[in-house]
C-alpha cells in the first residue's frame, strides 16, 4: 500500500473550504489502485488551521499513473496561471510507503 498526504495550512475560519473541496466525489474515485482520501482537521481552538488530506492506493504504481494521468495533468493545467487562494498560507505534499497496520476487529463476548 502507498499513502500520499498533503497538508494545508489555511487562515482562521476556512478549513471548511478545504474540506468541502477534497470531501465531494471527484475523478480520483474512479482511478485504478484508489483505495480512499481522508480528510482530517486538525483539532484547535484558535488561529491558523491545519487540514490533511491522507489518499491512500494499492501501489505506488498506481499512485505515479494517477500522478501523471491526463485527467489529472489537464485539471492542473486548467489552473496554471491562476493565484491559488489568498487564504491558504502553505501547503506541502509527502508520500509514504505503508509498513504496518492494524484494523478493527470486533471483539464477540
């Protein structure tokens, strides 16, 4: 398995712009090797706001063919040249390989 997370540091009050963009259905769902996008909010009480965006796929193969896919190449292209957002203060992007996991598993009494 193979993880991609982007984080995103946005000013007070618009984390839900960003959540609201990566939460509704899109192209990506239909990508061979997709297996979910999680979008998590960082808990605080006050100013700057942090959201990450945890995708994971079956492979890294998979990843790098949505990664340079033309559906995914023209929706960049599509916003070349435009200013991303004045509240987003930075954003970043890393990759992992998936090394361990654990998953629920009811306990019967």
């Amino acid at each position: 398995m193979f993880a991609q997370i982007k984080t995103l540091v946005v000013e007070e009050g618009y984390a839900g712009k960003i959540v609201e963009k990566f939460s509704t259905p899109g192209i990506i769902e239909e990508q061979p090797g997709f297996l979910d996008l999680t979008v998590l909010q960082k808990k605080k009480r006050r100013g700057n706001e942090e959201i990450f965006i945890l995708i994971r796929w079956e492979s890294e193969e998979a990843w790098k063919a949505w990664e340079t896919s033309e559906v995914h190449l023209a929706g960049h292209r599509a916003n070349r040249g435009k200013p991303k957002p004045e509240f987003i203060i930075e954003g970043s992007q890393d990759v992992y390989h998936v090394i361990g996991q654990k998953k629920y598993r009811a306990i019967s009494r």
